[in-house]
C-alpha cells in the first residue's frame, strides 16, 4: 500500500518542479513573445502541463533544472536517518557536527507529523475542488440541454463553410441559448458551439462566419479536451499559486493561438475584418452578462484586456521566416530536455523482490547502486559511539530502504534498514507484526529493551531481522536486516 504522505511528497515535489519550469517559459516568452508565433508561445504551456502530470520523466542523468544541491539538500536531512542494530541502543547521533537524540528520531517518525496533516488536507482540498468542477460541468450541460439547436438553413451552410475551410469533416452542431453572452466551444466527446441569441441578431453573416470559423479551430485544436486536462492538473496542485497563474495564462495564450490558426485560413486582406468582428463582439458583450464559465468552455471573449491584446495582435500578424521557425523548435527542444529529466538519485524506485532483499547484505555498493537505478536519493555520513557509517538511501514505493556501511569498508552493508518488509510496516502495532512473522515462519530469539524502544530478534537460517518499536506507542518503528553468527544483534 502507499501511503498519502508519499503520494502528496511525489506531487508536491513535482509542483516545485514545474514552477521553475513555468518561471523559466514566462522568461521565454518575455524575451521572444514578438518574435515567435503565438502557437508556439501556447505549446510550451502544454510543455508544463505535462510535466506536472510526471513525477517520473523518461530521461536522467543529464543536464537538468532540477541538479542543484540546494534543491537536493532541502528535502532529506538528519530526521530522514533509519534506526537499525548498529544505533538503537546508543543515546544519540552525530550528523553534520549536529546531534539528535534516538529518542527525538523515532518518536518524528512514529508521531503523527505536519506533513501527514497536510496530506489529508491536500486530499480534502482536492475532493472540494472536483466537486465544485463536476458542479459546473453539469451546469454546462444543463445550459445546453435548454439552448435551442441550429435549425436555420443559412447558420448550417454557413459552418458546412467553415469545415470546408479548415478540412474539419466530423458533424458539428451550432445551439442557440439566452443564458451567456460570449460564443464559445464545448463538450469533449461531441463538441458543441453555443451562440448567444443576441450575437445572432446583431452580427451579418460574414461576421458570423469568423466567429464559427474560430470556435471550429478549437475544436479541431482539441482544446477543449486540453482545457478539461488543464483544470484537473490545477485540481491536484491547488495549493501552488504559480500554476493557476499558468492556467489563466495558458487560456488567454490559447486564445491567441487560436486567432493566428484562424488567420492561416483567411486572406491577407480579412485580417483586418477578422479583428473587427472581435471589437464588435466585445462591444456587444460588454453590455450583457459575462459567459458562464470559461474554465472550461472556450468563450470567444473573456475579458476587455485580452481582447485588446487579441486585436494588436491580429493588426501586427505577419507570417514568421522559415529560420525563426527553425529557431523556436530548437528553443522548444532545449526547454523539454531539461524540464524532463532529472538526477537519477531523484527519481522515484520502482517495486524491488522481497525475498531477495537480505541478499543485498552479501553485496558490494557498486551492486547495490547498480540494483537500485543507479544514486541513492540521499547519502549520510555520521557517527554514532565514535563509529562512523556511511548509508546510502533508496525511496521504494512510499517506503525507505537505507543500506549501512560501517567506516570505510564498502564490502558489503552491515545492515538494511527499511520501513517495510514481509508486510510488516512502520506505524504498525507491535502485536500485529509479531502475527506476521509468525505467518512467514520467524523464530522470536529474544527481545532486548532500551529506554527508548523494544527491539525483538528473529532468526532465520540466512539472516537475522530485529523490529524496532517504539516504547510509547508500541507502534513499529524500522525492520533491520542483518547478517549474524552469534544471534544476540545488540553491542
């Protein structure tokens, strides 16, 4: 099972991650916004979303946003350490000239900490917002189910038009509705343009035709399934500010991206015209309520400062040379290798054999690393009774596996310390794990107790295994797996 503290770690990580990206594409698109088209300025923002989709990425171990030793060094540290044999009868260890009690590490451990908080509040705030999304979806629904459909014989001719047009054969149809303002696409799986009543009235057909012409591309761009995907990304990362602040940028920069595919279609000379059937549209919804919901609806106009953004770049539009487009794949290419890639001591571990765990007691670290993707996500050195360990750590599906050296000898681990083996757990109560064991055929040796913790001993014909629990709370703490000739584990 994985745990919600490892599942809101991985998200909340790669959110961290995409903010840097998003900061890095708005500085993209400050430097080159005039010399780029805006399909392109629009694509990186789908660069993102995906990447926040990803906590794992396909490439490592190559230049990367995300190899900085500050970034590495603010997730792991002292309280991350595993007790096992080697420490838990000591009363505290060194690391990085700091001191912690035994005590202090196992009861953060056990104690229900902040981030276990924080997870179940991510996961509450998750289930409101998906709630209020399924509210406005249906909404939507209920919208279109009242709105009247297109019967009129010149509104069809005119979208046979358009489709003609832009190579669009899938069957569209064009409803008629009272409660918005704004035209705008939606549905996924059979995409509808809705046209307020009023536009109908006031606009000529030619006018008629640029508004269909550009609900079509967006249709035909696929974004409204993308606006659906984008607004259940934010969902998940609700927390993080930066991406909202995406998601609308993303909106309006599709919005420009639509104006230029639609301008592809049309003649040098309806540029103007084109831009012209925005200002009008603007004019008119300016004096009627505003769209329902452009979350996730494409409305033509969403606000008076993106469409005088829209119009300017209609009246500047001319088409890009063939060397900045050569450019902007490049700049597109650069951006995509270090987004999504990482060190591959932060990628996450996928599942390992269980019972060929306490085989890695017998194993070197280079077999070790080399089992295990390669770099541990973090390495420890410190010294616990004037001994000094070296430990290299592995994250396992929400779970920690921590191999520890003793000095310099780098032969094989003296012990693996984990939070989870044979389906005994950390957080477990004590009395249910020893159940396991006996489930799995462990013979209880004997049980050593420390101010601190219990620690009970088990024996195989291989090795030896003692589970670590916490006085207090009687709860697990770590499994510790070890090598043994004489069975008694304790110094």
């Amino acid at each position: 099972m994985i745990h919600l503290t490892y599942i809101f770690k991985i998200f909340f990580e790669t959110s961290i991650k995409g903010s840097i990206l998003i900061l890095l594409i708005l500085l993209f698109q400050k430097i080159f916004s005039k010399d780029f088209t805006s399909r392109w300025i629009y694509a990186l923002w789908i660069l993102v979303f995906i990447r926040l989709l990803m906590p794992l990425t396909p490439i490592k171990n190559v230049i990367s946003l995300y190899k900085l030793s500050l970034f590495h060094r603010f997730k792991y540290g002292i309280n991350d350490i595993l007790m096992g044999k080697s420490s838990i009868t000591g009363d505290e260890i060194t690391y990085i000239g700091k001191s912690v009690s035994i005590d202090q590490l196992i009861r953060k451990a056990i104690d229900i900490n902040i981030t276990s908080i924080i997870s179940i509040i991510w996961i509450i705030g998750i289930s409101i917002l998906l709630i209020f999304f399924c509210y406005i979806v249906i909404k939507v629904n209920k919208l279109i189910k009242c709105a009247m459909i297109n019967t009129d014989l010149e509104l069809k001719s005119i979208i046979k038009k358009c489709q003609l047009k832009i190579d669009y054969n899938k069957k569209i149809n064009i409803y008629i509705s009272k409660e918005i303002s704004s035209p705008m696409a939606c549905g996924i799986f059979n995409p509808k343009i809705v046209i307020p009543k009023s536009i109908l009235v006031e606009l000529d057909n030619h006018k008629l035709e640029h508004i269909i012409l550009h609900e079509l591309v967006h249709i035909k761009r696929k974004d409204i399934i993308k606006s659906y995907i984008c607004m259940l990304i934010c969902i998940i990362h609700w927390f993080n500010p930066i991406v909202w602040f995406s998601f609308m940028k993303s909106k309006r920069d599709c919005e420009l991206a639509c104006d230029e595919s639609v301008l592809k279609y049309l003649s040098d000379t309806e540029y103007t015209q084109y831009g012209y059937t925005l200002i009008h549209l603007m004019e008119l919804i300016a004096t009627k309520q505003q769209p329902l919901n452009p979350i996730i609806a494409n409305a033509i106009i969403n606000d008076r400062t993106e469409a005088n953004k829209r119009i300017f770049r209609i009246s500047t539009y001319t088409k890009k040379r063939k060397i900045l487009i050569v450019f902007s794949i490049v700049i597109m290419f650069f951006i995509s290798y270090v987004s999504f890639n990482e060190p591959s001591s932060n990628r996450i571990m996928t599942a390992y054999a269980i019972d060929d765990l306490p085989h890695f007691l017998l194993e070197n670290e280079y077999v070790i690393k080399s089992s295990f993707n390669g770099q541990p996500r973090q390495t420890y050195v410190l010294k616990i009774d004037g001994i000094d360990y070296y430990i290299l750590d592995y994250p396992v599906l929400g779970h920690i596996l921590q191999f520890w050296f003793r000095g310099d000898n780098l032969n094989n681990p003296v012990e693996i310390t984990t939070t989870s083996f044979n389906n005994i757990k950390q957080g477990m109560h004590i009395e249910e794990a020893n159940k396991v064991t006996k489930m799995y055929g462990f013979e209880l040796k004997e049980i050593n107790n420390t101010s601190v913790s219990s620690n009970y001993i088990y024996i195989t014909d291989d090795y030896n295994m003692m589970i670590v629990s916490d006085n207090k709370t009687n709860k697990v703490y770590s499994i510790c797996l070890y090598l043994g000739g004489e069975h008694n584990c304790l110094y």
